[in-house]
C-alpha cells in the first residue's frame, strides 16, 4: 500500500500561515479575524515546539525507499506515484542535512520542484534549502507580529478587542511553556557560519545569489524571534525564572569586530531594559492600577532579590561595559521602587527593607 505524503508540510501551510497573521494584524483585514483563530490552532504545535523538525524514523524511511517500485500517494493527485531513485536519494541527503523526517525531506523536495520555474538556475536540491528557511521565518514573523499585537503597557496596534484578545490568549500560553528559553536557545545555537559549513559539505550550497539569499533568510530568523522577545518585555513583563535566563544569555554576549553589538543582540539588551523599566508607574495611565498588579518587581519578593544576586554577583560577563549597563539600569529601578509610598507591594517593601543598591552607582 503507498504510503500518504501531505504536499509542503514544511513549507506550503507555513506560508499561509504568515499570510492570514499578516493580513489580521497588519493589513487589518477584519475578515480574517476568524481564519486567524484557526490557524492559531491548528498550528499551536509549531509554535510551542518552534524550529523543532519532525523526528525521523525507520518506517519512514522505508517508505521512502519504496516509492520508487510501489509508489506513493501524493495530497491533490489521484493514486500513488513513482518517484525516481535520485529523487530518493536526495530526500535521504536531505533528512541528514536537517535533521528531519524523511517524509517531510522528500515533500521539501518535491516543493523545490513545484517552485524551480521561480528560482531559474538553481536545482530543486538549492530550492528546497531555500524553502526549509523560509518556513522557519513565516513562523518567526507570525509569532513576532501575534506578540506585538497583544495588550500590553507600551504601545498599540489599534486592533478591535476580540482579536487583542485572542493574540493575548495565545501567545500567554507561549509564555507559559517556556517561550523564553526556547528563544534563547535558538538564538544561540543559529548561526550562518555552523549552517553554510553543513551545506557546504552536502552541497547545499549554489552560486552567490543562494548563499545569501540562505543567509539572509538565517539572519532574519534569528532577528525575527530576538524581536518577539523584545516585543513581549514591552508589553508585559517576564516571569523570575525567564528574567534570570535572558541575563544568563547576555552575560556570555560579544561583540562585532568593530566592538559594536549585532542587531540581535541589542534586541535582547532592550528586552532586559524593559523588564527593568518601571517609569511607567509616573505616567498616570488608566490602566496603571492593573499593571502595577502584574509587575513582579512590585508584586513578588523573590524576584527582586533573585535579580539582584544575579546582576550583582562578582563574576564580570563577557562585556563588561554591557554589565554596567544592566547594574544601572537595575539600580534606577530600584531607586524609583524605593520611594513607592507603603503598602505599594512586598517586593517594594523588600526594596526598602533587604536590598541596598550598588556601590557606586551613581544614582543618588
């Protein structure tokens, strides 16, 4: 019996996917609202696993190798196909390239194929590359767009309320099975160079015009998930454990050759400055009551004196002028704290009571 194959897993559906959160949120089309629910559901796992690929397998495998003496059965086309061996043998190539399922290696591939008369001069095999990026940015792009459209303290899209809504509801659950982390880990472990040295050797790679098509796409990747964790300390603040993984991530962070800091990173030193930010409680905004509730600088005495060890501790991270920055920051945030009237919440009061700022802070 053939085996069942769905057309562009890995690719086709995630391009859609991007299309509806872009229309929704940034072409405001009202219409979509609906279609935006649905696909917020039906790809839930891609964002919860995000950039994980589908696991291979043995009997995948054999399905694969099968497909060219028994066929198989392919989304939109009536009964099984035979595919060629060097086909085959490149979805195998593929599988290892990426560390994917060997189904979803040979649908990569058979997308490429789809998409050559787009991409003159380059092989399905370059296409295919191509197109495994590009899923990952659509997935990227959508849960950076879904995050900048939340309620929050900082800014607004001027969305209608059921769709801030929805986007609240769903990327609250993101956070909530470790989002944070997850983000981190990818930034640190994607990187153009570890990426070209892989293709390179499997010859993933075609001429000048691929290479940095594929490297931009990495690039964007990596911009593009560093910006959805900016967005979220903008709006809402970062939970204890997360606050203290995103320092222990800037505290290994280099700089470029010209002594600046990537764009990814400065995305990430923003993320940490807005946890630390506390200027809005002087604004007077309507809903300031509701924020200071939801601020664990004010509301959890733990996260207070986890941050300050951490920020503090005498061990100097890779930058140190990037650590002084983040200590003053701090102690702003705790001078402003300091000074709230009684009763403004514990971790305040244990502003008053436990933590004395740093020494030669400047901030008096």
């Amino acid at each position: 019996m053939a085996a069942s194959l769905l057309l562009n897993l890995l690719w086709g559906p995630l391009k859609e996917l991007w299309e509806t959160v872009d229309g929704a949120i940034l072409r405001r089309q009202s219409e979509t609202v609906h279609l935006l629910d649905l696909q917020l559901k039906k790809h839930k796992p891609h964002f919860l696993s995000l950039f994980k690929n589908p696991p291979k397998s043995a009997e995948q495998r054999e399905k694969v190798r099968k497909a060219s003496t028994e066929g198989i059965a392919i989304q939109g086309q009536q009964g099984s196909r035979l595919l060629p061996e060097q086909l085959l043998t490149e979805a195998f190539i593929l599988s290892d390239l990426f560390d994917i399922g060997e189904l979803a290696a040979l649908e990569l591939l058979l997308a490429g194929e789809q998409q050559q008369p787009h991409f003159p001069g380059l092989t399905r095999g370059l296409v295919a590359v191509l197109l495994y990026w590009d899923g990952k940015l659509c997935v990227a792009n959508s849960l950076r767009t879904l995050i900048q459209s939340r309620h929050g303290k900082t800014f607004t899209l001027d969305l209608s309320e059921e769709l801030v809504a929805l986007t609240t509801r769903f990327t609250d659950e993101l956070m909530s099975q470790g989002l944070t982390k997850r983000i981190l880990t990818l930034v640190s472990d994607i990187s153009v160079t570890r990426e070209f040295e892989r293709l390179q050797k499997e010859r993933g790679l075609g001429n000048e015009k691929h290479r940095k098509e594929v490297s931009d796409l990495i690039r964007e990747c990596r911009q593009a998930l560093a910006d959805s964790l900016f967005s979220w300390t903008c709006q809402s603040p970062l939970t204890r454990d997360d606050t203290l993984a995103l320092i222990g991530h800037l505290e290994t962070v280099t700089a470029q050759a010209d002594g600046s800091l990537d764009s990814v990173s400065l995305a990430l030193v923003m993320a940490l400055l807005y946890c630390l930010d506390v200027s809005f409680i002087e604004q007077g905004t309507e809903d300031r009551e509701d924020l200071l509730h939801a601020l664990p600088l004010l509301t959890e005495r733990q996260y207070v004196s986890a941050v300050h060890s951490r920020l503090m501790d005498s061990q100097p991270w890779k930058l140190p002028g990037l650590q002084a920055v983040c200590r003053l920051a701090w102690a702003l945030a705790l001078r402003v704290l300091s000074q709230l009237p009684q009763g403004s919440g514990e971790a305040a009061a244990g502003v008053r009571g436990q933590v004395r700022l740093p020494q030669g802070s400047g901030v008096r």
